[in-house]
C-alpha cells in the first residue's frame, strides 16, 4: 500500500468550516483504494472555534500530528493590533515554523510516497512546497477555492503574497487539483505551463454522516406521540439556508425584497413560510436587513449546530435555499453537494453563467435566479413556492446524488496521487 502525507490546517477538532470534512473524509477513505494517510495539521489554540463531534470520526490508526502554531490575530496582538508581516500570507503564517520540522519527522516515520497539502490558508500550500523541495517528494496541491483574483484580497500587499504562494505552487506541484471546473479554467489560464498538471475534484457529502443522520430523524418520528408521528408537520414550510451569510457575497437583501412583496400581495405569511437562517455569522446584519424590509416575521436566525444536526435539520427541511454572488462565479458553496444527498427541493440564487448554478442545473433543479437580479429573484421565488406548496417541487436527480459522494471524490483523488507519483518530466522549478 502506498503512503500519502496530508497537510491540513482544517481537521478536527476544528469546528466551523465545511474544509475539515475534506480533509477527514479523504483520510477516512483513501486506505480502501490502497493509500494509507498520515496527518500533518495544527495545535487546536490555532482555530477559534473547536468541538469534539468530529474527533471520534478520526480513524484510531489514522497518524495525526498537530504542529505548533498561532492566531496572530488572538495570539500576537496588543490592543487588538498587531504588526501586518505577522499575517503575511495569513494569520496562522507562525503554523510554518511549527509544521516543517514537524512533517519531516512525520514523513521519517512514516514514508510517504507522495504529499498532498489543501487551501484555503496560504500556509497550508507552503508548508506542502517547502516539505516537497527537502525530501524530494511528489506533491499535490488542493484548492478549495481560488486564491489571488480579481479584487480579493482587496489589500494590494496580501494580494502580492497569495501570488507568491500561487507562482510556488504551480512551480512545484506535480499535481493542482481544484473543487470547480471555472477554478481550473483560470488557473489554466494564469499559468498554461501547468494546464497538463491541473484536475477537478469537486466536493462532496459523507454517506455514513447522512446515514446517522437519517437514523436521528426517525428515531425522532419513532418517539413521537402518535397522534403527530403520521400526521403532516404542523406549521409554516420551513425554507433553510444553512452555512455563512456573507454581507458582501450571500447577501439576501433581493430574496428578502422578493419576500416583502410577496407578503404584501398576500402570497405568503408567517403561518405559510418560516425563512432559517442557520449559522449566519453575521446575525446582526441579517436581522437588520430583515425588520428593514419588513419581514422580520418570515425571517428565524438559528445558531450554528453539530454536523451530524445540521444535516438532520437539512432532511428534516421542507426546502433549501443556497446563494452565491456573481464575484464567485469559479466556486460552488460546499454544502451544495450536501443539500444534494438531502433530497430536498433547493431554491438557488446564483448566476446562471456560475459553476454553483450549473451544478443544480445538472441535478434537475430549475428554480434559479441570480443573486443580484432583483425582479428574476422574485420570479423565480413565486414559482419556487408555488410549486413548494403544491406538492410538485423539484427533488434532485439520483445520477447527481450518486456522483457527489465523498467515496467518489475519494477514488478520483487516490488517481491523482497515482499520478503524481508516476515517473514525470522534471516540473518548471527543477529545470536547468
């Protein structure tokens, strides 16, 4: 069986990003398709926020090594400012200090054939290059989304590093994979001496974390009193966005506007429709947003919940709703995958051009608008409703389901590693 070292800052028990079911499902999975893992992350002080319902998921023979590493922003600041090279290319930088000499120890110990390292922080992809140039190692770079484009980071010096990183990367990489086809266009573009080197692998949803889930939701119907358990839920249909409401990204200030005219001609009401948003991380701006516009009473901003909760509450739903900005048109919201496996009706408000629009488009879910299309917003939200209340919803296609699996996504990256570690032309950084 071969070895691949993962480089991870996002593994449990970090709490509050979709990254660490990347990382911790590909650990899970790759010794079935003959790669045996080994885990490179950080000290848990790194992450703001931890929880422990993911740590009993981390295979027992699974070797984890959690590195040295800071905040700056928690940990190295005074008065709440610290000074900017300390964040350069971002806040957990110290991570490096900590996770090289950490890794090659690790990779003494364990023997990896290959290295794989994942974005979304800098480091993470540095820490893979410099890990990759003193052992000689092949290595695969993963990038959950893009990193220096067009107006992000808006600061012109962060913007200059992420490039830095992204002229190592793609210098050294003997592989690049990307979570989109529009990520792996531009890159192709940035740098057409790697486009041989560059491959998809979308994101995904754990079969076994929606199967405990399933056995939650009817074990609930189960210890219901009888006169509900086989009755219709009572109450307005629940429609949940579940994940980050980003001010400048996933605003829902058209959709919100949609709702205040469809309450004013009579077409819903707080007893017809409960709009929740879940795990916002901007409640105050959506609740803002929402007595602004006068819907207040259709709008419920919900606390963030365990994993295994979230996707009960995603079956449980009547619908879901996801949003994506026309700015991100090269990415696809992680939980689009999940909303997917829930089988419910999904209403989507991005740009119709945009990856995320194209995924729901292929599973069967015609209900889209664009984010920021404010009559096409409210449009397509009466038909949505519509056909939520009348029983004829769309579900998504079982073809779309079956291939959005973490197993799937699993088997393609164990075919890329294949790859890297296959004999190969020496990569731009090597060469005389």
């Amino acid at each position: 069986m071969r070895r691949v070292l993962m480089v991870s800052f996002q593994f449990p028990p970090m709490a509050g990003s979709s990254g660490v079911q990347r990382a911790l499902r590909f650990a899970q999975q790759l010794p079935a398709l003959g790669w045996s893992p080994s885990v490179l992350t950080a000290h848990p002080r790194a992450h703001a926020h931890t929880g422990d319902d993911l740590l009993e998921e981390i295979p027992p023979e699974l070797p984890v090594r959690r590195a040295f590493a800071l905040d700056a922003a928690r940990h190295l600041s005074i008065g709440g400012r610290y000074p900017g090279f300390l964040a350069l290319p971002d806040r957990w930088h110290s991570w490096l200090l900590g996770a090289v000499p950490a890794g090659l120890r690790l990779i003494r110990q364990t023997r990896p054939d290959a290295i794989w390292s994942t974005y979304p922080i800098p480091t993470a992809h540095l820490v893979g290059y410099w890990l990759s140039r003193l052992s000689g190692l092949p290595w695969v770079a993963d990038f959950r989304d893009p990193m220096a484009h067009d107006g992000y980071p808006a600061d012109p010096v962060l913007w200059r590093s992420f490039a830095a990183v992204e002229r190592k990367v793609f210098a050294r990489a003997a592989r690049c994979t990307f979570t989109t086809p529009g990520a792996a266009r531009l890159y192709a573009q940035r740098f057409p001496a790697a486009a041989d080197r560059l491959r998809v692998i979308e994101n995904g949803y754990s079969e076994a974390a929606f199967q405990q889930a399933e056995r939650a939701v009817r074990m609930e119907g189960a210890n219901a009193p009888p006169s509900t358990a086989a009755a219709p839920a009572a109450g307005p249909r629940v429609l949940l966005h579940s994940g980050v409401v980003y001010p400048d990204w996933r605003s829902p200030a058209r959709l919100f506007e949609a709702l205040a005219a469809a309450k004013v001609a009579g077409r819903v009401d707080a007893a017809r429709l409960r709009l929740r948003l879940r795990a916002t991380a901007h409640d105050d701006f959506v609740l803002a947003l929402a007595r602004r516009l006068d819907v207040a009473d259709l709008v419920e901003v919900a606390p963030p919940l365990p994993y295994a909760d979230a996707l009960a509450e995603m079956l449980r739903a009547d619908a879901l709703l996801l949003l994506q900005s026309n700015d991100c048109n090269d990415q696809i919201p992680a939980k689009a995958y999940e909303y997917l496996r829930a089988r419910r009706p999904v209403l989507t408000l991005a740009d119709l051009a945009g990856d995320t629009a194209q995924l729901m488009r292929r599973a069967g879910l015609p209900r889209i608008a664009a984010l920021e299309d404010g009559p096409g917003v409210a449009a397509v939200l009466d038909r949505f409703l519509d056909d939520l209340f009348h029983g004829r919803a769309a579900l998504p296609a079982a073809s779309a389901i079956a291939a959005a699996s973490r197993e799937s996504r699993t088997g393609e990256l164990a075919r890329v590693l294949d790859e890297a570690c296959a004999p190969q032309m020496p990569t731009a950084e090597a060469r005389p």
